[in-house]
C-alpha cells in the first residue's frame, strides 16, 4: 500500500513536471524563451515544446500582418507651401523577434509610435518635394512606393518588416478648400459667360445669315413672279390680239360686257352720259351702227 501511495506520488509529480516543461507554439505566434531574463531560443514554427520549469519562462509574439492606423490625418506642406490633410495606414509584421523584443521591449505601442515617426517623416520630405497634383494623383503611387522602402529599412533595425504603406486620402485643410472651390467656381463662371458670349455671337451671325437668305429668296421668287405674270400677260394679250383679228366686233362686244359688269357693281353707282355715247351702243342694240 505504501509502494502504491509512493507510485502515484511520484506519477502526479511527473505529470506536474511535465505540465510545467511542455509549452505549444500555434501558427499564428512566435515564441521566445527566456531563461533568467536572457534569450535562450526563438520557436518560429508551431508544434509541442519543452523547457526548465521553474527558470526558463516563455513569451509570445504575434506573427499575423498588423496595421497601423493613425486616429486623425496629419498635416503636411508641399512644395506650393500649401498644407494637406493625409490619411493613411501601414501594414506590418514581426519577422525576427528577438530583435524585436531588444529593441522595443516586446511593447506593440513602441513598435508603432517608431513606425509612426518613421512613415511622417518620409511623408513630410516626400510631400515637400512635389506640388499638390502630384501628390493628389501624378506620383501618389511612386510615393508609396518610396515611402514603403524607407520604413521597411528603418524597421529592420528592430526585427519588423513593413509590407505596404498606403495613402488612403489626401485632402485640403477646409479653408484652404473653401478658397479653392471659390477660385474654381469663378472660372467655371468665367468659361460659362464666354461661352455664352461666344454663342450670342454665333446665334446674331446665323440670325443675320438667315435674313439675308430670306430676303434673297423673297426677292429671286418676286422676281420670278414678275417674269411669270409678265409671260401670262403677253401671252394674254396674245391670244386677245389673236381673238381680236379673228372677229373685232365680237372681241368689241365683249370688252363693252365687261365694262358694264364694272360699272354696275353697285347700285349707288352713278354714270353722266350722253344718250348716244358709244358706251351705250350694245345696250341700244345688238347690233351697232356701221
């Protein structure tokens, strides 16, 4: 029964110390292990690891990509001396963390308040170098670029890689705004009024072409008219000289018809002549006088 107690004691005691040396590292984490303070080894890949209980101590390290986002965009001049309103994150990650751990504690926050520091300053001598195009849209991906670079060789020191630096708006100041919108909307008035100058101008110039084709059409077509009746005429007076040398006294019968018709259209019309006026002829008789 003793024997039994002491197995036991001895299986628990083992197990404990097990419990106390075993340690697993998961794929998402580093780990590094310590041994009175000082770094006896790094585990980058997961699996079951085992260290002195009692004096050597583990601490785990993220290894997934972070992202550094800044609360409120920050303020930085161009070359124009004109001040812009950046807003923009970096994507980052631990890849030696025992570097890491020397030069930052282990302390994310210090981590990022140096990367912090390190991208403003890139932004601040990039953004002074070019005009408010450029950065807005002309080398915005040739500055990222530039800066990406810049911060990933300063994050080495401290066992991090910087994988993308990434400028997410660029915008002016509201003051700064307000003036540019005013400039922009007298232009767009400027270009409107002259536009609208431009087509009065056109539309008086097509006005005045149109008149002048309508008057000479009106013309051409009076002119047209006027041969017209005058072929009708002659053409009239043809065939009345024509009719006339066939049979004069009917042609005289004829005229004399219609100057009656003439005369007395109305009945308040009154005529003064003498009884054996030749007005009268064909009235007296059908026949006139030879």
């Amino acid at each position: 029964m003793k024997n039994l107690s002491t197995v036991l004691i001895g299986l628990i005691a083992a197990l404990l110390l097990i419990s106390l040396s075993a340690f697993t590292v998961d794929q998402r984490e580093y780990a590094l292990v310590f041994r009175l303070g000082e770094i006896v080894s790094v585990k980058k890949e997961p699996g079951l690891y085992f260290k002195m209980p009692f004096v050597e101590n583990v601490r785990y390290f993220d290894k997934r990509i972070l992202t550094l986002n800044w609360v409120e965009p920050d303020r930085f001049l161009t070359s124009e001396k004109k001040n812009v309103l950046v807003d923009s994150f970096v994507k980052w990650r631990i890849v030696d963390p025992a570097k890491y751990y020397v030069s930052v504690k282990g302390d994310e926050l210090q981590a990022e308040r140096r990367l912090s520091q390190t991208v403003n300053d890139g932004l601040r001598a990039e953004f002074g170098k070019r005009t408010i195009h450029d950065v807005v849209s002309g080398e915005r991906g040739q500055i990222m670029e530039i800066l990406r670079q810049r911060a990933d060789r300063d994050a080495k020191e401290y066992g991090i890689q910087v994988l993308d630096v990434r400028l997410r708006r660029v915008d002016l100041p509201q003051e700064v705004s307000e003036s540019v919108y005013q400039r922009m909307e007298a232009e767009r008035k400027r270009v409107a009024n002259e536009l609208r100058s431009q087509g009065a101008g056109a539309a008086e110039k097509i006005r005045a072409d149109a008149d002048r084709q309508r008057e000479v059409i009106i013309a051409e077509a009076f002119r047209e008219a006027q041969r017209i009746k005058g072929e009708g005429d002659a053409k009239a007076s043809e065939i009345y000289s024509q009719a006339y040398g066939k049979n004069p006294e009917f042609y005289a019968f004829y005229r004399s018809l219609d100057a009656y018709r003439n005369s007395f259209k109305s009945k308040n019309d009154v005529m003064v002549l003498e009884p054996d006026s030749d007005f009268f002829k064909y009235l007296r008789s059908p026949s006139p006088r030879k």
